[in-house]
C-alpha cells in the first residue's frame, strides 16, 4: 500500500486534497498538521475513521518528529501545503511566516532529504516531494501578460517573499543534492472548507449575516482564480507525471477583478437567498482603504502542465463558484464553528487529553 505524507492536510486546499486522494481508497494519508487557527479538524470529519486516514498533531519544523514519521510510515511523496497563507497576516506580522513558511520548509528537505538518500534510494522507491506555492511569489503584472515557469521572482509582500523563499530552497535541494522535488505555483484558490478572512468566503458569510462586504481600493485588483478540486487533480498530475526539477504554473484563465467577484456573488444570493427587505446584497458593498503593497494584477499562463502532463480545469468560473455558493449555503453549522471558533475549542481541548 502506497503512502503518501501531507503537511497542511487540515487547512483549506490540503483536506480538499485529501478527500480527492481517499475517495481512490488506495493511496494511505499520513496528515501532519499544527492546526494553527487555519487549521479546522471538522473539514476531515468524514474521513477521521477512514483507515487509509491517519491524523499526527505537529509542526513541520519539528525535525525529530518529521523522521520518525517518515521512518514509520516510509511514504512514496510528500506533498507540502503547510504554510502560513494569509497576505493581510503577514502585513501585520511576518515573523510567523518566516518561521513556518521558510524555516519550516528547509526543515521538511532536510529530514527528506536523509529519509530519500538513507531509505528510499536504497530501496529504488519511486520518491518526491511535492511543494505546493504561489503565482505571488511572481511579483505583480501591469494590463497586460501572464505569469510564466520563465518569469523572474519579485514578490511583493511578506507572504510571498517567505514563499518565494521555500521555492528557492526547494529547487536548491534539487540542484545541490538531487532531492527529486515537484513545484507548483497555482493562482487564487477558492472552493468548499476555506477559512472565512479570504475574500470569497469572507464575502458570502458576510452577506448572508448583514455585514459590511469591505472591498480594498476600489476594487480593480485583478486575480485568477481556480477551484480548489481543480488545484488538487493538478496536484495528482504533477506527483504521477512531472519531472523531477521542473515547476508548474496552475491556473483557470479566469481574470476577476475583486469587485466584479462581489458582484457577482451579491447577484447569485440575491436570487437563492434574497434579503428579507428586497434590496441587493450590493448594498452592503463597503470601499475600504486599500492593502498595503497590493499587486495589481495576477494571470497564469498554464499552457505547460496542459501540453506535457494533461491536465486542464473542470470547471468554469460560472460552475466553480455555484458550487462553491452551494457548498456555503448548504453548510452553515461548519461556517458558524469557524467564525465563532468552537472548532478550535474542542481542538484545543482534545490536545489535552
Ligand atoms: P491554509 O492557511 O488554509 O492552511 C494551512 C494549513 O497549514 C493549516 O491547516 C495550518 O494549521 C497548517 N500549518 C501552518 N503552520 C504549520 C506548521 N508549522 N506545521 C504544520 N502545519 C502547519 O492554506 P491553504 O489556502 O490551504 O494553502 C495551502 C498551501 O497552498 C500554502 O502553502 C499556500 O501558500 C499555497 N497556495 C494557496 C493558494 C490559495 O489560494 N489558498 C494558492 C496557491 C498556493
């Protein structure tokens, strides 16, 4: 039975990735999480009792406790999402992301590193180390262009310097001692078990709550954007075909600006779940002052993962973000234990024990 070792499994884009994998019923998850205030067990509820499931409370910059669970459980891949990931975060404070996002990373390829020379390579097994990043650490583009393997690095927030930095170290230990490490830098994510502060389910909870809907600036930031099911059949693509050393810019060709999301979000709500009053949710929209250093415009040229590996999105824009309403909508209780935090309380009290 193949295994493979996921850090981050409890935040947004890792339990998507792990439902994916489990739903195969082949592939053993070992998850190794911190379950820092990103991290929420209720979004792996369903699968805690699955026994190609196993859940280790930790943090990837834990070294010791990183060998012994590659020791143990001797996985085929480690695919790496664990990061600190919030761009108004690291603003307010970048040293967490520093610690997590860089000293965490070189951590995890030090221990994967003596794990793949001491057991895998003896043993001729099929390693790698996925390391999951962001268009971010691209810098910012004007009207015009994409994002491409090719683009040089200029990233502009601490978020993404602390990214750009994992990258950097991550293709390192390719170059320097032949780790076989996979790379991927995916635009804006959105879909089902993301943490209510990222401007989609922060939008939709504050709607449905009579909230202020804060948009930075006025609202021109363009991002692209993918569902999060895609990003993770991206993920499995690149594990199964990629070669060793390369990386793979993901995206789904959907240029939004932020306001034009909002927009459309208020419309959808307003026919599925209108406002006692009638009036359009638009009228909640607020214009805050702007993100410190917000980059203009993201946009990925995918057009390498789609010609040499295969993959492409399955969803539109239209369809991911119905379903993604759908998924809200549809799940209120989950929504209410992460704004009201009672997810983290009974976390917090189970470490305990
Ligand atoms: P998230 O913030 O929802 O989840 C992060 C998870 O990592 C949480 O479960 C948290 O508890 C865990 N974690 C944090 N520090 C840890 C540590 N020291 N040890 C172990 N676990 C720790 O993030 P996400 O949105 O799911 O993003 C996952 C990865 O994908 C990140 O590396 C991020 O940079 C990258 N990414 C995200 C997006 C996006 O749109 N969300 C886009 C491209 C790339």
């Amino acid at each position: 039975m193949k295994t493979i070792f996921v850090t981050g499994g409890a935040g947004f884009i890792g339990s998507n990735f792990i439902h994916e994998v489990l739903q195969k019923q082949t592939i053993k998850i070992i998850n190794l999480d911190k379950l820092t205030y990103a991290g929420n067990l209720d979004s792996l509820r369903d699968v805690e009792n699955d026994p190609y499931y196993t859940f280790i409370h930790g943090d990837i910059c834990d070294k010791k406790l990183v060998e012994e669970i590659l020791a143990d459980y001797q996985p085929i891949a480690i695919v790496h999402f664990a990061a600190e990931s919030h761009v108004d975060r690291s603003i307010d404070g970048p040293s967490e992301f520093i610690h997590t996002n860089i000293n965490g990373t070189f951590s995890l390829l030090e221990a994967a590193r003596t794990y793949w020379c001491d057991l895998a390579r003896e043993r001729n097994l099929h390693f790698r180390f996925l390391h999951v990043s962001t268009d971010e650490v691209y810098g910012t583009l004007g009207e015009t262009g994409y994002f491409t393997e090719e683009t040089p690095y200029a990233p502009n927030s601490p978020y993404s310097a602390s990214k750009a930095s994992s990258d950097h170290l991550v293709r390192a230990y390719h170059h320097t001692y032949g780790l076989p490490v996979l790379m991927t830098n995916c635009s804006n994510n959105y879909g089902p078990f993301q943490f209510p502060e990222k401007l989609i389910p922060l939008m939709i909870l504050n709607a449905l709550e009579g909230k202020p809907l804060p948009v930075y600036g006025t609202g021109q930031n363009v991002r692209d954007w993918l569902y999060v099911e895609d990003h993770c059949r991206a993920i499995l693509t690149v594990l199964e075909k990629g070669i060793p050393g390369e990386r793979y810019n993901i995206g789904g060709h959907n240029e939004k600006a932020n306001l034009s999301i909002v927009h459309t979000l208020c419309d959808i709500l307003d026919d599925k779940s209108p406002r006692a009053d009638g009036k359009s949710y638009r009228e909640q929209i607020t214009f805050v002052t702007d993100r410190l250093g917000h980059d203009l415009r993201y946009a990925i040229d995918a057009s390498k993962i789609q010609k040499e590996l295969g993959w492409v999105p399955v969803e539109t824009f239209e369809t991911g973000i119905m379903k993604t309403l759908e998924w809200y909508l549809g799940n209120r209780e989950w929504c209410q234990r992460v704004t009201d935090g009672s997810n983290r309380i009974k976390q917090l009290a189970s470490e305990k024990l």
